[in-house]
C-alpha cells in the first residue's frame, strides 16, 4: 500500500511539474508571438520559436487533459470542417456616416461643437478589411463574430483563433472581466500576392482584392487553410458595460498594453486644420503602408460628449468617416464580354491590358450598360481610366482621347442576348438591356438555382455552381423546384458525384425543407428583394401567400418596400411560370408560413394600434412584432376605433391631422416600451402624449455610447 501511495504521490508531482511546463511555455509563446506580430520587435530567432512550438505540441498530445482551446498550437488550425453558427450582436455593429468632401467634414465638426462645445477628435486609419467583433472573459478569447447584417453575425472563432495577431490570452491584469473589442481582419498584400500566385498555378479563380480575399478566408470550413493564408487584425474599439474609461483614447491605450494589435497611425486632434492635415498626409503615404486602406475615422474622444451627440437610426452622430478618392491607372481597352446575370440583365465588362490599381493588377472592368459606353464615347483599342472605388470590379470613367487612333470606330451595342439569341429589351426607368426568354437563358437558369440553394437562403450544402451546371445538363434540373425531385440513384450515376455525395446532396435538399419563411422568400430570387427586405416582409405578411395575394398599397406598407420593389413582386406572382414553380415547393412541404411566437403577454389585448414614422430603437416591423407578442393588433390607418399611434420621425402628416381630429393619443417609441412594462408589472400606465419625434431612453443610450461598434 506504502508502494501504491508513493508512485501516486510521484505521478501526480510528474503531472503538476508537466501541466505547469506547458503552461510556461503557452504564456512564452505568446510573448514572443506579441513581439513578433504585434509589436515588430522579435526577441529569439524562428528556429527557437518553432522548437518551443513543437515541444508544446508533443506535450499536449501526450497529455490531452491538459488542453486549452486558447492554446499557441491552436494557430496552425485544423481539418476538421465546420459551419458557421448564427449569434447576436451583444452591441449593435452600426454603421459609420460617409463623407468624400472637407465641406462635409467642417459641418460634422461645427456640428459637434455647436452641440457639445469644443471637441477633442481621434483620426485613425480605415482599414479596407472584413468587420470582426472579439469576446474575452476572465482574460481569454471567448467569441469571434462577424458583422453580418450588423444585428447577427456568424460564429468565425476557430478560424480567427489561427491569426497570430490576435491574443488568445491578455497581458495584465486591469482588463476588464468581460469585454468586447472590434476591428478589422487584414490581408496583407504580401500575403495576397502570394495566395492569387498559388490559385493562378493551380488554375482557381483570383480574388479580386485583398478586401474580398479576408473575407472569403474568414468563412473557410477548414481553419488550417486560414492559417496558411497569412491574415492580420487590427482592434480599433472597446465595449463593455461598466468600462472604467472616459475617453476614447484611453480605452486604445490599455488595449494596446493588454496585447492587442492597435494601430500606432491614430492621432488625437484639436481642431479641423489638424484633421485635415492628417488626411492630407494619409492620402497619400497610405499607398507605402503593407495593407489596404480607404480613408480615415473621425471619432470624438470624450465619452461624455458622445452621449450628448447619440446616434442616428444607424450611426453614430459622434463619428464619421472620410472616404479617400478612388485611385485611377490609364491603360488599354482590348475588348469587350457581355455577361448575362440571373435576372436577365445584361452587363458590359472590359478586358484590359493588365495595369496595377491599388495594389492589385486589374484586368477587367465594368461599363454597366450602354448608356455609359455613349457618354464616355468608349471605343475598343482606347486608352481608358479606370478606377477602382469600393467595386469588386473595376470601372472605368473616362478615355483619353489623345491617344485615339485616327481608324477608331463607335462602338455598336449588342440587339441580342449572346446567350441565347433572343432580342434584348430595355424596361421604363432601366439604364440596363435585359434578356426577357427566363425559362430558356442558360445563365438565368442557373443563377436563379444558384441564388436559391446560397447559404442566407436554402443553404442547401453539396449544390455547388458545377453540380448545378451538371444536372443541368444532364436534364435534371431546369428551375428550382426541380432540386426537390432529384434522387440519389439519379445523382450517384452521374459523373463526379458517386453515392457518398448523392446522399449528402438529398439530405441538405430535405434539410432545406425546415429552412425559415424569410429565407425562402429572398430565395425566390423575385428581383429587387434582398435579404433584409425579405425579413421585413415575412415579419409583415406572415405567409407567402398574403405575399402573393397583397395588392401594390399593401406591399408598399412593408419596411423597406418602395414603388420599384412593389412593382417587381406583382410582375414575379403575375407570372403564371412562377406561380407552378411555387405550388409545387407547397407540395414539397418548405416553409411558407412564419413561425408562430408564444405571446409574451396580453397587456395590448383588445387593442387597435398604428405605427407610423421612423424609430431609433426599432424599425416599424419589429414594433408591429412587439404589439402581436403581447395581444395587441396592428392598424395601417387611423380610424375612431384606434386606441393609439405610435409615432417616430417623419410621421405621416395625413394620419397626424387624422388622430388630432379623432383625439387618438400619440405616443413617441419609448413612450410604447415603457408602456409594455408597466402594464406588465399591473402598474398604472403613464404614457405622456409626445410629438412625432421619438427620444431614446437612457439606459440604452449610455449602453450604446461605448458598445455601438462598427
């Protein structure tokens, strides 16, 4: 027994002394990883890093009950696939207001200052990367979220965790307990230099700027790939609830010293004549920097200031960013493509003698439509400008018409689809030709499938572009609702696929069953309908029929639906192609109905309400939402039986004159919400008669002040 008890004792001092080496060499390695990544002052050679690195990985395979997912090694990455899990936004990541003028600029300053009094201004660079929101607990990376649409963003954590420019665990120990910090992911141009090399040789298609390449990277299944592709991240501002900081630098400053990646090119400004003197001078020294830029963020520094200043619906009215010139190169038209997208609108592209344009050679560029090409006199062989804006391809903008050869001929725009043969036609108030034959354009085909099975719609996994070319051309799908008939013994005949991919493919299609309303609404492809205005309207009608029996008047009182949308559905359920298409998705049991939600309660209950106006806090929909959930019933138009309007900015001047008349109360957007939570509680409502502009409360005003992010 004496024996057992001792070789115990000697094996658990062996665990204690290999549990503390690990985490000896976990906490070196991150120094020197900060040191090399961050702070550009590497302390040991590669040689000494990699043989530590090693020696932690021998140890922590040896000993998986030591293992940490914020580990060094976890940098190489791994295999192993994933999907993107869904997560709100604690903070909304909002946008920025965009300014291309010192005009601008000097309004949002004297802006301020009227409102606030003298403003101290942090400039900092605008990084032309993907948006990243970092959670930390206790001191470690807990969560990486992407923008997404700025409410929900997806969960990129395992690949973000390969970036050796984010610290997996914080130096110090004054950080807060939990935080959220947000920034941009990077790709160098050495290091997207290198990838457009390596997919060149292999004959892949090249991304088109290093913006679109960190994004593309952020949302590879497989993290070791991300590893491998050299991405960088830069933090720019912290959120938190209870942050122990009155100004903007400050919390720059302790992020920095707990070992993140803050750029050392932000300065604190005193007056505008320093703001513009900084733009001037990063206007041009940003084309020597290592990484993509695309103007500077003018932000107040003062916290307090800040709460005074608030937010538009989706901006901060403390900070605005001032967007630099789109560079231009001059170099030769060679000749010209007409591609046909999934709506049938044809669009012009340039083929260029390849030129060098913000760091990446450029070799195409859009004409948009033929309009353009007969303002700007556009002939192939000419010496064209071309500019590269916030376009995934370039445009050009002009040509010079010195360099015209005396034989140069106008250009002649095509009379027919170049797909198909059929006439093109040009549509009232549309700059673009479009090929009205959808049902027999081959590039309309598929693009509709293509748009269907995406990610944000059926997410339908296994149907790539050249799956769906194949069974295309193999006669098995000619439109969407083809995908739900196609069967595993027809798919594993077909070359490339084989029974393992056939049975993947046909469970994602029955997956897909299941998928949202909303979703398959933007899957449609009705066009003109993206992704939010589809939420907007599956919130408002609730089913795809209400959608397709709604008249112009009852579509044009959705969130986000103008005449042009409006118009564009009613033409979509005209189409009695369509409408076929749709029965038979009905008959193959997808979504077609909202989900019904459990009421929160019945304070609203007998209760006739209008909204009416724009809100800071909650977009009209999301209101509507609210009064269902606790019994309430929604009204388009003042009547004697309404119980009351609630009113945002710009409310109807109609409806106004209407209530005043009917004596309807009026209440402003927080009026509402406290409503709802008096008479939750039993409580004798209060609500005040406000006017048609709403004030945000003070609670998520002073929360907003440091947790809006974009």
């Amino acid at each position: 027994m004496r024996y057992l008890h001792a070789r115990t004792q000697r094996t658990h001092k062996l665990n204690m002394n290999i549990e503390q080496h690990i985490a000896t060499l976990r906490k070196a390695l991150n120094r020197h990883n900060r040191l090399y990544y961050v702070d550009n002052a590497p302390e040991i050679s590669d040689f000494d890093f990699d043989r530590m690195m090693r020696e932690l990985q021998d140890l922590e395979a040896a000993h998986p009950e030591f293992a940490d997912p914020n580990s060094p090694t976890v940098r190489v990455g791994s295999d192993r696939t994933s999907d993107f899990a869904s997560v709100a936004h604690r903070y909304p990541m909002l946008s920025l207001s965009n300014t291309y003028s010192m005009e601008e600029l000097r309004e949002f300053v004297v802006r301020a200052e009227k409102e606030v009094g003298a403003v101290e201004m942090v400039c900092e660079l605008k990084f032309d990367g993907t948006a990243i929101s970092l959670t930390y607990e206790h001191g470690r990376l807990l969560r990486a979220v992407t923008r997404g649409d700025g409410s929900v963003g997806d969960d990129v954590t395992a690949n973000v965790r390969t970036i050796s420019s984010v610290p997996l665990v914080l130096e110090g120990d004054d950080y807060p307990d939990y935080f959220e910090i947000r920034g941009e992911v990077l790709m160098p141009y050495a290091s997207f230099d290198r990838l457009n090399a390596e997919r060149e040789a292999a004959g892949e298609q090249l991304f088109a700027n290093p913006r679109n390449a960190a994004a593309g990277t952020l949302k590879q299944q497989q993290s070791a790939v991300v590893a491998r592709r050299g991405l960088d991240c830069t933090l720019y501002q912290l959120s938190g609830d209870a942050l122990p900081y009155t100004s903007h630098w400050q919390t720059l400053e302790a992020a920095r010293r707990w070992g993140f990646k803050v750029s050392d090119k932000s300065r604190i400004c005193t007056t505008l004549a320093e703001v513009e003197e900084y733009i001037v001078y990063w206007d041009t020294e940003r084309k020597s920097l290592p990484f993509p830029t695309d103007g500077i963020v003018i932000k107040v520094n003062d916290f307090a200031q800040r709460r005074i200043l608030g937010f538009t619906a989706k901006s901060p009215r403390w900070a605005v960013a001032y967007k630099f010139k789109a560079e231009q190169a001059l170099t030769r038209l060679v000749s010209i493509d007409f591609q046909v997208g999934r709506t049938g609108a044809v669009t012009p592209v340039a083929n260029l003698e390849p030129v060098l344009l913000a760091g990446t050679v450029v070799k195409r560029a859009t004409l948009h439509n033929a309009e353009q090409i007969e303002q700007l006199d556009i002939r192939i062989g000419d010496m064209v400008y071309v500019e590269k804006g916030g376009e995934i391809i370039p445009k050009i903008t002009g040509v010079e018409f010195a360099e015209r050869t005396a034989d140069s001929r106008p250009l002649e725009y095509i009379s027919k689809c170049p797909e198909c043969g059929t006439p093109l036609v040009r549509y009232e108030g549309e700059a673009k030709h479009y090929c009205p034959n959808q049902g027999g354009c081959r590039p309309q085909i598929l693009g509709r499938i293509i748009h269907f099975i995406r990610r944000k719609a059926l997410d339908i996994d296994g149907l790539g572009s050249e799956t769906v070319e194949l069974l295309h051309e193999s006669g098995l799908l000619n439109n969407i609702a083809d995908i739900y008939d196609l069967k595993a013994v027809d798919l594993a005949a077909l070359p490339r696929l084989g029974e393992k991919s056939a049975d993947n493919i046909t469970r994602s299609i029955n997956a897909s069953k299941s998928v949202p309303f909303a979703r398959l609404l933007f899957g449609l492809g009705i066009r003109f309908v993206g992704e939010t205005t589809a939420k907007y309207m599956a919130a408002h009608f609730k089913s795809l029929d209400a959608v397709m029996f709604a008249t112009k008047e009852q579509l044009l009182e959705t969130e986000e639906v103008g005449n042009k949308i409006a118009d564009s559905i009613l033409e979509y359920f005209a189409d009695e192609t369509n409408r076929a298409i749709i029965e038979r998705l009905r008959s193959a049991g997808l979504q077609f109905e909202e989900e019904a939600k459990e009421l929160h309660s019945t304070c609203l209950e007998g209760k006739n309400i209008v909204i009416s106006g724009k809100f800071l806090d909650h977009t009209r929909d999301e209101l509507k939402e609210l009064i269902e959930l606790h019994g309430g019933k929604n009204q388009s138009g003042v009547s004697a039986n309404t119980d009351f309007i609630v009113a945002g900015e710009n409310m109807g001047p109609a409806k106004l004159q209407k209530a005043e008349k009917l004596g309807v109360k009026i209440l402003s957007e927080s009026d509402f919400i406290a409503l709802l939570g008096t008479e939750q509680r039993g409580e004798q409502p209060q609500p005040s008669v406000a006017a048609a502009a709403p004030t945000n409360s003070d609670n998520r005003q002073e929360e907003a002040i440091q947790g809006s992010l974009f």
